[in-house]
C-alpha cells in the first residue's frame, strides 16, 4: 500500500510540473535510452573526433550493452566501412577505457581482437565483417559517433 501510495504522489507531483519534463537530443541527434548519439561521416583521426565531440559537449560514444551496440549501427549510412568509437588503452596496454569516464563494461571485439599491443590504441567499430569491434591505430582516418547525456 505504501508503494502505491508513494506512486500516486509522484504521478501528482509530476503532472503538475512545469515546462518539459523530459528533454530532448539537439536538432540532428537521435535518442537512445538517457543519452543522444549522431554518427559524423568526416573522416578524422580519434584525437580529432574526441575533440570535435567535445566541442558539442560530448564525447566520443561509450557502448555499455548489446542494444546500444545496435542503436550506433542503425545511424550508419550503408556506405561506412569503419568508425571511432570512445575506447582506448593508450594509458595501460589491455586496459580499455572510455573517454566519457564510464565503467568499461561491455566489449563486442572481433574474432582474434584485439590484437594490436602497443601500437593500436584505439577502437572502431567495423563494418565490412560482422560489425564488431577492432583495435587499430589512434591516427586512421574514420567516421565517428558522438554521444551526450541528456
């Protein structure tokens, strides 16, 4: 009874907000989930995608379950081959982070990746096999996908 009642305040509460209760992504982003994602067809290297990210107050994306890994790949325009996502092991080899900070808890690697060792540091997501995820040098020209909080 508690949690009903508790339930019927917070739909009180709620209708009677004022101004938009749930925000939406910019022009041009899509929404998945609390965040909004665009792909950018421009080829760049990651450092360049990460700051071109961050200079739309976001980062380049972080992928934390299988759905969302499906989510990027619907934005794709059929012509991709490869693009940066925000993972990468330049500061410890083998230990994957995400630039946005968030927990490294999913990976969609490709059979036999990553296989890079020192010198691939970066992850993009590819597109010609299986579209899965490879480990390749920071300095390759991709696409790449943005993502924000709402």
């Amino acid at each position: 009874m508690a949690i009903l009642r508790t339930l019927l305040l917070l739909c009180i509460v709620f209708s009677n907000a004022e101004g938009n209760l749930f925000e939406k992504c910019p022009y041009g982003w899509k929404n998945f989930g609390v965040r909004c994602f665009k792909f950018f067809p421009q080829t760049v290297n990651m450092i360049t995608a990460e700051r071109n990210c961050q200079s739309l107050d976001s980062n380049l994306a972080s992928v934390h379950n299988k759905m969302e890994n499906e989510f990027l790949m619907s934005l794709l325009p059929p012509s991709s081959t490869h693009s940066w996502i925000g993972a990468y092991d330049a500061i410890q080899e083998g230990q994957w982070v995400w630039t946005d900070g968030t927990p490294y808890d999913y990976t969609y690697w490709c059979s036999g990746e990553p296989n890079g060792g020192g010198s691939e540091n970066c992850v993009v997501i590819n597109f010609i096999s299986n579209v899965c995820w490879v480990d390749i040098t920071c300095a390759t020209s991709a696409g790449y996908f943005c993502a924000k909080d709402l």
